[in-house]
C-alpha cells in the first residue's frame, strides 16, 4: 500500500491517482499559457498535451537494441563435432565441439581429445585466454609455471592467462580431457595443425610449424615459463 494525499492506496490505484494529479496541473499550466499564445500555435501546444497523456499511458519498454545474431544452441553425444587429426607426430585425434563455426558462439570454445600413452601437451601459454581442462579418464602430470601435481579422472585444471601449462600422459592408457576456452583463437592453431578426420595425414615439417607458430603468436607462446 502506498499513501497519496492522505489515503492509502495500492501501487496501481497510486499510480494512476499521481498520473490524473499531473495531468491537471499540466493542463492548468498550458491553458495559463495558451490564453496568451498566438492562436496559430494553440492548436499545435494542444496536440503536444494529447501525446504526453497518451505516452505516460503507453506501458515502458527497454530501449530497442540492434538486432543480434541469436545461437541455438547444441546438444552433442561423445565423439560428435568437428573432428580432427594432427599431423605432428605422436598426437592424437581430438574433436572441436563449441566455437564461432560449431554453435556460433562468439567467445567459448570447446573440445575433445585423447592424449596416448607417452605423449604430451607442450608448455605453452595463452595470452588473450584463460583456459580449463577436465581430466574425463587416464592419469598424467599437469605442470602451471613449473608447479606439477598428478592427475586422474575427476581433476581440473584451471589455467590464468599468461600461465604456462604442460601436461604428459604417463599412464598406461589414453588420458581423455575437455578443453575450455574464454575467447577465441586457439582453435585456429589447432585446425592449422590439423586435417579433417578421415583425410590422408601429412607431417608439417619444421618450416610449416615455424610458418603456424608465428601466425598464431599473437594468443599462443610455445615454450617454458617466462623466469
């Protein structure tokens, strides 16, 4: 209940009894002014009057924002998405699930892969993204700025922008994980080191993956951590 000029009333009686109190002190003020205005210009100050009351009527709306491209959203089994196969020697197939191509989102990218028995993820940092990885099965060593710990099925490993990160799987199985990503970029490198699954697989020699780390260095450092 909301009291206005000595009775208690609801918020909509409240509102509408406000709304007829500005009206008339609005017309009382224009009919003051219109008694010595031209009378060419009456007719116009008249028309003004209708369309305040017609707009304080109108219900409020958000401001309209320009028309944006709406995703509709994926619902994906294991092992579907855009999958691919490095052609570096050692690395397994991996799978890009979520990104501007897959799904239409313009910063999340998500994916997929198998790391065998052996092989690792290079140190490497990202510097326009922060990264997630979820150890889904297998068992290796995750390694942030040169911090190391074990990891199995369950772990998650959140990685800052700017933080090197290094993971071997030194298990006897293939350590799955999902990758996350905050912005967009790194799925570029991966699809330039890559070939669509069920393509013939080509090596990149040294020069090709000098040629593909220099493009993407703008997100992607190779190496070990900075001291």
């Amino acid at each position: 209940m909301v009291k206005v000029a000595g009775r208690r009333l609801t918020q909509a009686a409240a509102d509408s009894a406000l709304l007829q109190r500005w009206r008339a002190i609005n017309t009382q003020e224009a009919s003051v002014r219109l008694s010595s205005t031209p009378r060419p210009l009456v007719a116009s100050a008249i028309l003004m009057i209708t369309a305040v009351g017609v707009n304080c009527n109108a219900r409020r709306t958000a401001p309209s924002a320009s028309p944006a491209v709406q995703a509709e959203g994926l619902i994906l089994h294991s092992g579907e998405g855009e999958r691919r196969v490095r052609r570096n020697a050692g690395k397994g197939p991996f799978i890009i699930k979520v990104d501007r191509q897959n799904g239409g989102s313009p910063d999340l990218v998500m994916g997929y892969e198998d790391i065998a028995p052996g092989a690792e993820i290079q140190s490497h940092r990202h510097l326009v993204a922060d990264e997630i990885l979820f150890v889904h099965r297998g068992s290796g060593t995750a390694s942030l700025n040169g911090r190391t710990a074990r990891v199995t099925a369950g772990a998650t490993i959140y990685i800052p922008r700017n933080v090197t990160i290094s993971l071997v799987n030194d298990g006897t199985e293939p350590l799955g994980i999902t990758f996350t990503f905050s912005k967009p970029g790194f799925e570029e490198l991966m699809r330039d080191n890559s070939v669509p699954d069920g393509q013939p697989v080509t090596p990149m020699s040294a020069d090709e993956r000098a040629r593909t780390q220099a493009k993407h260095r703008w997100h992607t450092i190779a190496g070990p951590p900075v001291p």
